[in-house]
C-alpha cells in the first residue's frame, strides 16, 4: 500500500511540473561582473529590428519532448537596456550616446551523447540620431560559442559576450569622425535583393551585404587553400590591414558570395558558394566542430557526412540539404522540381541541382513582381 501511495504522490508531482511548464523558454542576461571601462560612449536607445521577434531558437529540456522556443526575459529591448546599464559604465563626463538597432540574435544548441556545444551570433547596428533621424555608423556581426555541461543554462552569458565583442568592435572604428548614413526607418528589418550579388567589397556582416555597404578603401584579394572536383574552393583573406580581417564575415567579388569558416592557420578563410540567389548552395568537408559552430549549424549537421548545406537569405538560416529538406522545400510549392530530385539517383548533383532551379524560379518570380 504505501509503495502504490509513494508511485502515486511520485506521478502526480511529474503531471503538476509538465503542466506548468511554458512552451516558451525565457533567457535571463545576467549582470556581467565587470563593465566596459575603455568603451567612449553610451546608448540612447534600443530597437528591436528583427525579423522574427518571437523566437531567438530552440532549446532541448528534459521534461519536454520537443524543443523549445528562445525569448529574452522581459523582452529584447527591457532586458538589453539592463544589461547595457550595467555593461556601460557611467561616468559624470557627457559621452556620445547612439541607438543600438538589434537585427538578430540567435541561439542554437548541440546536445550529442559526448559532449555539449552552445552558439550565438549577433547582428547589432549603431546609429547616430539626429533631429528625429538614424544616422547608420555601421552594421557589426560576431559568433560566440563554447562546450558546457548544461548549455541552456549559459545561452545569456554568450548572448552578453556576443554583444561586448559588437560594442569593442564598433569601437575600433573611426566612429568620432563618421556622420553616419541615412537609414530609411520603414528598412527596418532590412531585405536582401538575391536578384544581383553585391558589389566587389569586404562586409562585417549581413545586412552590410544586403544594403550593398561594403567597407571604404580596403584592397584585399583571396588565395585558393583547396582546389577539388567535389569540395569548392577554400581562400584564405589577403589584406593590407590584417588587423581589420576578424571583422570580415562576407566578401563579393562582383560575381560569387564568399562566407566566412572559421581560421585555418591563425587565417581568416572564406568558402565559396557554389551557386547564389535566394539561396545560397556550399560544400565543404569541414567537420564538426569547425564548421557547424562557425555556420550555426550544430545542430544540423553533426554526424552528417554530405557536408551540402544552404542558407536561406530571407530567414538568415543555415540548412543541410537532404532528403527532408527538399520535400519541404519542393513538395507542395513546386511539384515539378520534387518530381525530378525523386527520379533522380539523389546523388550530390542531384541535390545541387534542386538549389539552382528554386533560385531560378524565385528570380523570375521576383522579376515579375518588379515589372
């Protein structure tokens, strides 16, 4: 009797914790133990300029089957502006003060039966206001990422990691003497036209290359690392100004997409797209953890020996390109084009071959729509 009461009383406990758990799982930015003492100015405003406001990514928990979606406690911009209080030291001297315009923050997650891995990349921009209008001093991206025991748990400390490195970045810059572009407010969030590739230029991040602003005065060139039939090309970044490679994370040469891999010999190096349009078409043979951290891709393709994967330059998210994804991809919004991959030997140009008729079809859609 008292062994069914204790199943009982056990039972009813898990039952009480599974309905009061949320579908949401809420990220808490914890106050960093030190701020930014070397950091000249402050912040006057925080925008949330994402696409998707509802989710930063998934997280797995244990008495969850499925995963969770990402918010930031008390939302973005409450909880950026506290933790920017407590980042950015305060001072009785007036310092410039700008508006931080957050165009992502992304969270991602690698739970394997080894080990832990925890991602985050963010996309801040820094405007000057001035009479009502932003004034853009620059678009800046960085990843963060790290093994931990519990990674659910340090997805804030990477969050706050990610936006220091922006804010150190941004402070290399000759932001004092930078007036700053107009930025069209109805631009926010911004859109990336994958009719034309970007103009020959180097790019601190996304939304640099989608509103074409490529860095001013930097003649750089890329050298091959690895020529192969199957793998594309790897480059390694030659620039003058070495010391401004680490802020490179797109670069156009007026005719292909190069996205940043990661170092390889203390060197900045670049994978070239096999194919671009609204998407973007790479295979490499970079393994894990090299590749799918830098990608944000942990989650992908760990133990995925294909190494094809896509980004999506509408949603900014990176995919492996099997089997699952061009049914959904293909299947109910182009018959034709899933019809064909199934007949086929589903082979790696098969697979490539999928990418380029969806970019094909989008451009003449998008053409259409633009007369």
């Amino acid at each position: 009797m008292k062994k069914e009461i204790l199943t009982f009383l056990f039972s009813s406990f898990i039952v009480f914790l599974l309905q009061g758990q949320s579908d949401v799982h809420y990220i808490k930015l914890k106050r960093p133990a030190f701020p930014i003492d070397e950091l000249e100015f402050r912040y006057l405003e925080v925008i949330d300029g994402r696409r998707d406001t509802t989710n930063l990514g998934y997280v797995n928990k244990i008495l969850h089957k499925n995963p969770l979606r990402t918010q930031l406690k008390g939302g973005l911009e409450s909880s950026i502006k506290n933790l920017l209080d407590d980042m950015l030291i305060q001072v009785i001297t007036e310092r410039p003060k700008f508006v931080f315009i957050f165009h992502e923050i992304q969270i991602l997650e690698s739970l394997t039966s080894s080990t832990q891995y925890g991602y985050c990349k963010v996309e801040l921009e820094i405007a000057r206001k001035t009479d009502g209008q932003f004034y853009s001093l620059g678009i800046f991206e960085t990843e963060v990422n790290n093994r931990k025991i519990d990674v659910t748990w340090s997805h804030g400390k990477r969050i706050r990691r990610a936006i220091k490195k922006c804010l150190k970045t941004f402070n290399e810059t000759e932001w004092e003497n930078n007036q700053g572009e107009l930025i069209d407010a109805t631009a926010i969030p911004y859109t990336y036209d994958y009719k034309s590739i970007p103009p020959r230029g180097l790019y601190r991040s996304f939304g640099e290359l989608a509103q074409k602003k490529a860095l001013k005065g930097l003649d750089f060139d890329l050298e091959k690392v690895i020529t192969s039939e199957i793998y594309d090309d790897q480059y390694f970044l030659i620039l003058e100004k070495e010391e401004l490679a680490d802020q490179i994370r797109y670069i156009s040469d007026g005719t292909h997409i190069y996205l940043y891999a990661g170092k390889l010999a203390q060197k900045s190096t670049f994978l070239k797209a096999v194919h671009q349009g609204r998407y973007w078409l790479f295979v490499t043979r970079y393994s894990i953890p090299e590749m799918g951290i830098v990608f944000g891709l942990i989650e992908e393709i760990a133990a995925y020996k294909g190494r094809i994967v896509y980004f999506d330059t509408q949603t900014k998210k990176f995919r492996k390109l099997n089997d699952f994804k061009i049914i959904q991809l293909t299947k109910k919004d182009h018959p034709e084009i899933f019809e064909a991959y199934k007949k086929s030997k589903r082979k790696l140009k098969d697979r490539k071959e999928v990418i380029i008729k969806l970019n094909e079809k989008y451009h003449l859609a998008a053409e259409a729509e633009t007369g």
